[in-house]
C-alpha cells in the first residue's frame, strides 16, 4: 500500500467520487482493526474502534492537510478514539484467553500443545502490555505490532522521535522487567 495512491484516493474521494472512500476502507480497514484489538484484546472494541474510526475519517477528511500522510492521519484518529474509549470506560481492559485463541493447525496432540502455548503466550504478552503506562503501550504496539517507523509513530502522535524513541526503550524495558517478575523467560514465546 503506497502514500502515492492513498493520496490519489483522497484526492479522488474530495472531487466528489465516493467509491474512493470505499476502496480507502478496504486497505486499511484490517490494519485498523487488528490496531486496535492489540490495545485492547477484544475483537468487538476492535471492530467498534474501526467502525468510529473510518466514520470520523470520513466526516473530517476535507481536513487533512497532506493526502499523502492518510496512513498517519487514520492512525491518529485510532489512537485517540482508543484513548477516549479508555478515559471513558475508567478501567483497563481485562485480557480474556477466549478473545485470544486461535484454533489448532492440525489435529495432532503436537499441534494442539504448540496451540495451547501459542495461546498461553499471546496472554502473557497482552496482560503485560496493559500493565504499560498508555504512552508506551501505544508505542510498543504501533513500532512492534505494526510496524510503523519512528518518523510515523511521531506523525500519529504529534510527539518528537526522540520522544517516540525513549517511549518505546522504557515500554519494552517494563514488559522485559514484568516478564523477569513473572519468571518468565524468552522460551515461553518461541514455541514449534
């Protein structure tokens, strides 16, 4: 998914074609939702998250300043509707291991046990990550989960990178010193 395209689907959507829009959604619909099921585990505040997200996008977009910078922009809209989710609940969310599964590959007992730890695991990290400060929990799974630069990180957030930079050294620093308090080490995440 290029920025020169997305800019050309705003553009196109801002001359009055609304299909663009539709086609907007349909690229960047899953990394949305899959954003904001990592923050918070929980497949229909994912999909209520997205939802709101692509509502506003869609009432705001004539004010994105840059076309180019869509990704970025939808981003922050995500991240400040998940924020807003926070203040307005008053709690963090609670991790369940039923949000998380996934079905076993194969029928085999290996498989089942490589699942079953998978699964184990994927509870672990997330229960850790809400422990994070929300700063640094955003970062961690913007930069680790998504895959964003430093530069866009900083975009989204309207932080500096260096900022950005330290968020993400203490974030990590903090789940590395939960996992040591949990006595877990790194072969609890390497499984078959």
């Amino acid at each position: 998914m290029t920025h020169m395209e997305d800019a050309q689907l705003v553009q196109d959507f801002l001359g009055g074609n609304h299909q663009a829009f539709n086609k907007l959604i349909g690229r960047w619909q899953d990394r949305i939702h899959h954003f904001a099921y990592r923050y918070f585990a929980n497949n229909d505040d994912a999909a209520e998250i997205t939802q709101k997200t692509f509502i506003k996008a869609y009432q705001k977009l004539n004010t994105l300043d840059d076309a180019g910078k869509f990704g970025s922009w939808l981003y922050r809209i995500a991240n400040n509707l998940c924020l807003d989710e926070l203040k307005r609940v008053g709690r963090k969310r609670a991790t369940s291991l039923e949000a998380l599964k996934t079905a076993p590959q194969t029928e085999t007992e290996r498989a089942a046990d490589s699942a079953l730890m998978r699964n184990e695991a994927i509870v672990l990290l997330h229960k850790a990550l809400l422990q994070l400060p929300t700063e640094q929990r955003m970062v961690v799974i913007m930069k680790e989960y998504e895959g964003l630069t430093f530069r866009e990180i900083a975009e989204i957030l309207d932080e500096s990178e260096n900022t950005v930079k330290s968020r993400l050294y203490y974030g990590l620093r903090s789940l590395k010193k939960t996992f040591d308090s949990w006595n877990i080490n790194k072969e609890v995440f390497s499984y078959d």
